[in-house]
C-alpha cells in the first residue's frame, strides 16, 4: 500500500474497458449546463466595448452618457480596475490585456463594459460610449516586428537573453538559445544539406463555447462565479489577484466546457463581469460572441522559422539548426523559446543548435493551444526531414528510425532521455498496413512525426464513502474529454467495486484544494494519480474500521476485491466485510470514511506520435483532400481506450484544418478581416475522411497505472505530415501553412514555368 | 415591438412574448429555458442550435420566434421518450461521439433529420449531411460512425 | 554533501557567466534553488518565474523536496505552458 508512484500495477478488472461516461446522457438530452446556461435572480446583460484599431493611445473615454441611458446598471473602464499586481508583469499583461489602459493594443483590446437589464440596452449603451482614440502606426506580421523602424508597442521592453541587454526597447522580447555539440563542424562532415525557410499563419483553439461566466458580488464583498473555463482555480486566483480580492471570498463553480484547447486557460472578461456585477450590486452575465471570440481571446503564433538540417549519404543526421521567430501578440511571452525547445526533440542529434527569437505584435495575446508552439517548429522540421532523406535517396521512415532519439540520448532540449517511445511509434508506423496500400492517381503519402512535453501539477482528489456503501469523489481537474468516467474507473478499480458505484464531480473552489488547469495533457494523468491515493488513504480507514469490528489487528486485515479479508491461520473462516457492511457500520466505528490525496504529480514523462497521411490534390484548384490518415502514439495505459482515441482523433483534426484551412487574416488596417465560422473555416465532417488510431501501451513508470497523459501530442505532426504528403502528391514543396489552394496552386503553377 | 406567439414545442403548446427582431435560439434559451440549443456563432456557421422546424433542419439562430405562430418547433430535449434514449443518442453515448458535448445537441437534430430523409445513408451521405454542424473535438470519425450504427438499429 | 554539476539552459548561461553548467553542492531541488539564488543573484528572476529541474530525463516542476542523486544528470529548463 505504497504512495510511491514509481509502481505500475499491470493486470485491471475495470481500466481499459469502454464504459459509459457519467455525464453521457444529460449531454445527448441537452440538460448538460454551460457556461451560457446558468441564470441569476435579477441577472444584468455584461456587454464590452472593443477597440476598432489595431494599436491607439486611448486619450479620453466618455461614460457619461452610457451612465445615464435607462437600464444601464454599471459602466466600467481601465479607471475600475486599480493595479493590484504590485510588480508581478504577467499579472499586469493579464489586467492590460482584460481592459486596455493607456494604449489599445489590438483590434478587439477591451476598453469599457456596461451591464444593463437587457442586451438591447446594453448594445444601446456601447454606442454612447465615447473614445477619444489617438491612432498609432501598427504592426502585425511577425518578420515586420522585428524591424528597426516598427511600430514599438511598449518602452519598457529590453530585449531578454542578449548580451549586453539592450538600452533602446523594442518589439525584440527576448532570445534564447538551445542546443550541444558543434553545428558548424556537424555541417562540414555532411553530404547533403537542406536549408529552407518556412512561415505559418496564426490559428485558433476554435472552441464551439465561446467564452460565457455568470458572477455575482455581493456587498459584503462575497463573490460566485459560474464560469466555462479549464481551470477554475486559476481563475479565481487571477481575478481575485486582479479586483485585490480575497481568494476565499470567489467561489467559482466550473461549467461543463463546450472545448478549450488551452484556449480557456486564460482569464479574459471574467474579471469585467465581476468588477461590473460589484459596481452594479446585481449579477451579470457576460458572453462573448464568435466575433469576439476570435478578435479578443488567445489564439497562436503566426511564426517564420529558418532550418538547416545536414546528412551523411548513410542517412545519418550530422547537424541541425534552426531559428524560429514567433510572437505573443501584444504581450510578452516564451512561445519561440518552447519551439527551440520542442523542434529537433524527436531525433539523437550529436549536433543540434536552435535559436528563438519572440516579439509582440498588433494582435490579441497568445494562449496555449494543445502542444503550444510545437506544431509549426514541427511542420518545418519535419518538412526539411523528410526533403533530405529524399536527397540521399532514403525512405522517411527508415530515414528517421535512423535518426530517431532512444533511452540515452541527450535531447535537443538538453536533459538525456530514459526511456522513451518515439521508436516503437515508428516501427509501427513502418509496419502498419496503411504504409503499404496503394496510392490513387494525384494522391501522396506523407509522414511526421512529433514530441511534446507533458506536465503533471498541483492536484486535490476528495473520495468518500456514501453510508450505503457506495463512493463519490470529487476532483478538482475540468473534464473536457472524459476524465470523470476515466477517475471512476481508477477508484473502481482500485476500490474493487463495480464502476457504476463510483460517481465522480468536478468540485467548486471552496470545497476542494486548489488544483492547477487541465492544460499540458495533465487531467487524467494527476487526477487519476490523485484519485488512486485517495482511494488507498480510504481503504487503509476502512480496514481499520474491519480490524476494530473483528477486535484483531490492522496488519491481519487485508483489502481484496471490495471487501476487507482477515488473513492468517487464526481467521480462516471469517466472512470478508464488504464496503457495504463496513459503511453502514461507520457511525459506530469512527465515523465517515474517507481518502484525501493532495499530490503534486511530477514527472509527468514525454510523448511521442508518428502519423501517416495520404492526401489528394486536385491540380487544377488546388483543393486538398485527405483521404486517409492514421494516428499511431503510446497512451502509456489507456484506461478508457475510446477516449484515448478520441485525443488521437481530435488533435489530428485540428492540425488537418491548420495544415489546410485555417487562418488569422489582418487587413493593412490591422483589423481582423475574417472573425467568423464563415470566413476562419475549421474542418467539417465532409472534410475527413476516419482517422485510425493505434494506441501503444508502453506503461509509464512514473504512474500507479503507468498513464500518460495524451491529449496534446496529436496536434503536433499533422502540419508536416499533410505536407509532406502534398509534396508527394504534386510535387510541391509548400513552405507556408494553410496550404490554402490559392498557394498549392501558385506553387504548382510555380513548378510548371 | 414585442410580439405574442402561439406555437407547438416538442408537441407542447406554447405562448410566448418576444421582440420583433429576437431570434428564436434566445426565445428558447432564454424564454422558454430550453437551454439544449447552444449559440456558438449566431451567424448559422456552426450548427450548434439546430433544432428541427415543421419538419425542416434549421439554425434556430437564423429564424426569429416572431415566425413560429402556428408552426412547430422540435428540439433536443423532446427527442427521448421519456427515460428511453432515442437510438441516436444512445449510439452517441456508446460510440463516444461526444467529448465536451456542446455541439452533440445540434449534431443529433441534424442526425434526427437526415436519418427521416434518407434511413440507409452511406457514409458520405451522412458526412454531408452533418456538414453543417462543427465539431472541434472528436474529428467526427466516432460521430459518423454512431449514426452509422443507429440508422442500422432504426431499421431494425 | 557532493558537489553536483548543474546544466543551465541558454538563458541562464549569460548570468553565470557564460557557462553551461554550475557546480553546486544541494541535497534537494530547494537548496539548490537557494544557492542558486545566492551565489548568482541574477537568476533570481528566472527562479522565481519558475525553473524545472530534469533529473536523469525525469522533469520535475514543483517537488522542491526532491533530492538531487550524485550520479545523475541535473539538468535546469523553463516552465512549459500546456493546452
């Protein structure tokens, strides 16, 4: 009975099975609750007023009016929202960005907010709001941001990791460096060296939920929030941080959520509608619509990335570089560092250098999305692999079964590897049968393959024993793909009851510990690590309560399949104590049972895919179609296999729409031109054809039950492993996602001249 | 301006106020309280509030409540028989074709719909009649493949 | 106490001078942190913005009390955001 993760129990009764989920059928029924579908007695309608321009000195904003319009409850602008972040700069970008203070940033940046009791009087009240804006040049490409002469959105950023600092600021955030061996000698021993430069456009989580919280402040300063959100402990931080509340004072209770992606790790108008509901001593309601959605919250990097990769006629990989150059919108982040970090993860380089370089543009602030910043360093990455190994001559997939990383390894990133699955991936992908079917006329096969890091985290799990004998828990991680029916099958199984007699629930902020978010493939991972302590806390009370029921003592007490079992000669013929008997008997032996476990589940262990793609193109339009693809990636122990496949499904769709479609598109105004479904055009059913999934279960040691998280991963490879298989298709070398058709065209007419 | 409507909701009839211009998705969500159509985009490009009118699969986003007088309206929450899930949403739940769950909704309206039309549709049949409605999680493999497998239990 | 050799990620290597890696003698990831913090007052900014700490490939971003082993490879990272 050890709380040593290290241990991997390998023989389930109830984890792998496909049962199922909890919430299945108030979410087919419609009775399943988001963000937008909770209500408060007197509710206002919180509305927020955008900026139309791209980078402008806010010189004036007049309420008065706005005030003064019947129906109107509260008006709010930056002037409400004193700075309370006592030098801590990402809470700071976090207010700037929520409510613009001096300078709007981007088109989309808030800069005031009504609530008013209908969202007719709301709208009305926007418009009498008055800004007096002082229009700023802009700049919103990330190459441009970089120049000499760009538009400079802050003065107080001196670029970071370049020696000496800079006395002049700029749009240069920072630069850092990651890498070993010598490339330069690395490049003079190889045959045949590829250097090419790429570009992806930025895209978005594309969540269907937009963005919706309900919050109530009363005036003794106690405060709920309803909230759609993939953390709501880190939203209540941050907006308590924000208001200079009391954390203990927000209660948050999270919604289901209608997706994410990383893209609800971030707070945005929740802060507005609690600041709004304080000033207008009324609940407020405030939901985004898809506009805003797209124009205000936190979409990825657009980037360019330059690679040289160099290889011996043997196939092996001499050196490898690249420089990546992304941006954090209007604020600061790391996002090229993580691509530096990520790129060449997947191969055992003895010379590897990479460089990143972030900046700010005009454009809304960055959030997570699934694997953030991977994707794209691997789109150019493994477009460059693939183009050398057809160099010298060599299959991709023998070409990085050659190159790929082991246990030993020293990672591009720095550390060595233990053991990792980035092998056995590619094997399968060798030998699995969608590598040898035939190819219709103008179809490609491409392949990729990708890392990612997964994290693990602060983590609560709450288990109890209801007095019929039956079990709740409460986690406190979002559910956004099946995490609930996943934890009540770990405390099913390890409990050794049905998993039906397990009822899992995401627990509000005041009745749980603090949890960090489901973000970084981390939520089934840590909760289930959580869950399984949990439960082992309980079940060493409940062969207590056994032991003192029997008047024998506890180490002749064993737990086996749902009941305490006395063990040892003297107790042969003892009947077991079920969970049942044991918790009917609890007033009497001690009390409620149950198990606590508040962990910090490092060591999460990284992840591996390769994925294969056949794509058609259509030469004349220069339409893409995918007409197979298969998702081959280690789960470490999928414990509901179904919903391992869906990640795997998911992300591959998702990287399909980046490879293909998807697009933030600014005008020379700097104004988003296509904030819609309409016009920013995810895949839909009729896009795709089935994704196959191959799940490996390579247990990982650092769990009870050997998981690993793998909900990130999948979004990686599908960028280069699409273009690769247009390159084969048309004989295209498409350097630029979304290989949109006007640009397989342009290259293919290109190709032609 | 407000107007009065009567109208049939999952064969209930209804009574209700609404302004001129409202749209019938904030009349359900927001009058009626029948919360099960989602708005994701209120522009008719995600599907998320497909509800079925006298017979017809439509965004309820793009009708106003003003127009339902004398017509009827079905929706997610009349599509069980009481507690016995209608086979598309029993093979949702079995075939894992929901992972957050906000389109599932409008994606069994348009299911409902397509399988009244066409009870033995191929694969690409039920590809473009889903095309409507977005899904950002499950990449629609699991989708097609439980309206596959309740088209097959309809027909018995 | 041993000595342990800690590898620095790029943007720690201008602030111990240039170096790759440090030697510092630490049971655990806090008292290397500490020292750290101590011995190269610059990093501070980074430490307190989060640094995780890679031991022998096993990345560990929280568990302060985790030892450090002798023979293994220490190896210092950024925080990564997740999706």
């Amino acid at each position: 009975m050890t709380m040593n993760p290290d241990l991997v129990d390998k023989t389930y009764k109830v984890i792998g099975t496909r049962v199922r989920r909890p919430d299945g059928v108030d979410k087919v029924t419609g009775r399943a609750r988001y963000g937008a579908d909770a209500s408060a007695p007197g509710q206002l309608v919180g509305l927020v007023l955008r900026s139309p321009h791209a980078h402008a000195v806010i010189k004036k904003i007049d309420i008065s009016k706005a005030e003064k319009l019947k129906g109107v409850k509260a008006v709010i602008t930056s002037a409400d929202f004193p700075d309370h972040t006592n030098g801590d700069r990402g809470l700071r970008d976090i207010l700037e960005n929520c409510m613009a203070r001096k300078k709007a940033l981007y088109d989309g940046h808030a800069v005031a907010a009504v609530a008013a009791v209908d969202a007719r009087t709301a709208r009305e009240a926007l418009k009498l709001i008055k800004v007096d804006y002082q229009i700023l040049p802009h700049v919103t490409e990330v190459d441009d941001a970089f120049k000499a002469n760009a538009p400079l959105l802050h003065d107080d950023i001196f670029t970071d990791g370049i020696t000496p600092t800079p006395t002049k600021s700029s749009n240069f955030v920072k630069q850092a460096e990651y890498g070993h061996g010598d490339i330069d000698a690395g490049f003079r021993e190889a045959d045949v060296i590829i250097e090419k430069s790429y570009k992806t456009e930025q895209t978005h989580q594309g969540y269907i939920e937009p963005h919706s919280c309900l919050a109530s402040v009363s005036p003794d300063g106690m405060a709920e929030m309803w909230v759609c959100t993939q953390g709501h402990f880190v939203y209540r931080n941050q907006c308590a941080a924000i208001l200079g509340m009391d954390a203990n004072k927000l209660r948050v209770t999270s919604s289901e959520i209608g997706g994410g992606f990383g893209g609800k790790t971030h707070i945005w108008a929740e802060p507005l509608a609690l600041a709004l509901s304080r000033k207008a001593n009324r609940p407020v309601k405030l939901t985004m619509t898809r506009d805003e959605v797209f124009r205000a919250t936190g979409p990825t990097s657009s980037t360019s990335i330059d690679v040289k990769i160099g290889a011996k006629k043997d196939g092996t990989i001499t050196a490898a570089f690249a420089e990546l150059r992304y941006h954090g919108g209007a604020f600061p982040g790391n996002w090229a560092e993580f691509g530096a970090m990520t790129g060449f993860a997947c191969y055992d380089l003895k010379n590897v250098k990479t460089v990143s370089k972030d900046c700010v543009v005009n454009r809304p602030k960055t959030a997570a999305y699934r694997a953030p910043s991977t994707p794209q360093v691997c789109f150019a990455v493994e477009s460059t692999v693939d183009e050398v190994a057809r160099a010298i001559g060599m299959n991709p997939v023998d070409f990085r079964i050659k190159n790929a990383a082991k246990e030993g390894t020293k990672s591009s990133y720095g550390p060595v590897y233990g053991p990792i699955g980035i092998g056995p991936t590619l094997e399968a992908a060798k030998n699995h049968p969608h590598m040898k079917a035939p190819l219709a006329k103008d179809t490609g096969r491409g392949m990729a393959c990708g890392f990612w890091f997964n994290f693990g985290g602060q983590t609560c799990v709450d288990m109890n024993v209801t007095p019929d004998g039956n079990v709740t828990v409460a986690v406190g991680t979002i559910d956004v793909g099946g995490s609930r029916a996943s934890l009540a099958l770990v405390v099913a199984e390890e409990l050794g009851v049905p998993y039906d007699a397990v009822r899992v629930v995401v627990a509000d902020t005041s009745t749980l510990g603090h949890n960090d978010m489901t973000d970084g493939s981390r939520g089934t991972f840590s909760s289930s690590m959580a869950a399984v302590f949990a439960t082992r806390n309980a079940i060493k009370t409940l062969r207590e309560r056994a032991a003192k029921t029997w008047e024998i003592p506890l180490d002749e007490v064993v737990w086996e399949d749902g009941a305490a079992r006395a063990v040892g000669a003297q107790h042969g013929n003892r009947a077991p104590l079920t969970l049942k008997e044991i918790a009917a008997a609890a007033p009497g032996s001690g009390g409620p049972i149950a198990g606590h476990a508040e962990i910090v589940a490092d060591n999460a262990g990284v992840s591996f895919a390769t994925h294969i793609c056949d794509a058609h193109v259509d030469k004349e339009t220069g339409k893409t179609t995918i007409t197979r693809y298969t998702v081959i990636q280690d789960a470490g122990k999928a414990m509901h296999p179904a919903y391992v496949e869906g990640q795997y499904q998911g992300g591959a769709a998702q990287g399909i729409g980046w490879a293909l479609n998807e697009e933030y598109i600014y005008g020379a105004n700097g104004r988003l031109q296509n904030a819609g479904f309409l016009d920013y055009r995810i895949p839909v059913c009729s896009d795709l054809p089935m994704i196959d999934t191959q799940i490996l279960e390579i247990p990982n040691p650092h769990h009870p039950y050997g998981v690993r998280g793998v909900g990130e991963t999948s979004i990686v490879p599908p960028l280069a492993a699409v273009a690769n298989a247009v390159t084969n298709a048309a004989g295209v070398h498409m350097n630029h996602v979304p290989m949109s058709p006007p640009r397989i065209l342009k290259a293919i007419k290109a190709l032609k001249a | 301006m407000s107007v009065h409507v009567k109208t049939t909701i999952n064969g209930d009839q209804v009574e209700f106020v609404c302004g001129a211009d409202e749209p019938l998705l904030d009349v359900l969500r927001n009058r009626l309280g029948l919360t099960g159509a989602k708005e994701g985009c209120g522009t008719g490009d995600c599907g998320a509030c497909s509800v079925i009118l006298d017979g017809r699969l439509v965004c309820s986003c793009l009708v106003l409540g003003a127009e339902m007088d004398g017509r009827s309206v079905e929706t997610i929450e009349g599509m069980a028989d009481g507690a016995k899930l209608h086979p598309l949403q029993q093979q949702f739940i079995d075939n894992a074709a929901l992972q957050c769950g906000v389109c599932t909704p409008g994606f069994l309206m348009a299911a409902q719909a397509l399988l009244r039309k066409n009870p033995d549709p191929t694969e690409e049949d039920i590809r473009f009649g889903l095309a409507g409605n977005l899904c950002r999680c499950t990449g629609y493999d699991k989708i097609v493949r439980a309206v596959q497998a309740a088209a097959k239990e309809m027909r018995g | 106490m041993s000595r342990l050799e800690i590898h620095l990620w790029g943007a720690l290597r201008p602030l111990a001078g240039g170096a790759s890696s440090i030697f510092i003698e630490a049971q655990t990831i806090r008292e290397l942190f500490r020292k750290m913090g101590e011995q190269y007052p610059g990093m501070e900014p980074h430490l307190r913005r989060g640094v995780a700490v890679s031991i022998s490939g096993k990345v560990f971003r929280d568990q302060l009390d985790t030892p450090l082993p002798p023979d293994q490879e220490i190896y210092l990272l950024p925080r990564v955001p997740g999706g």
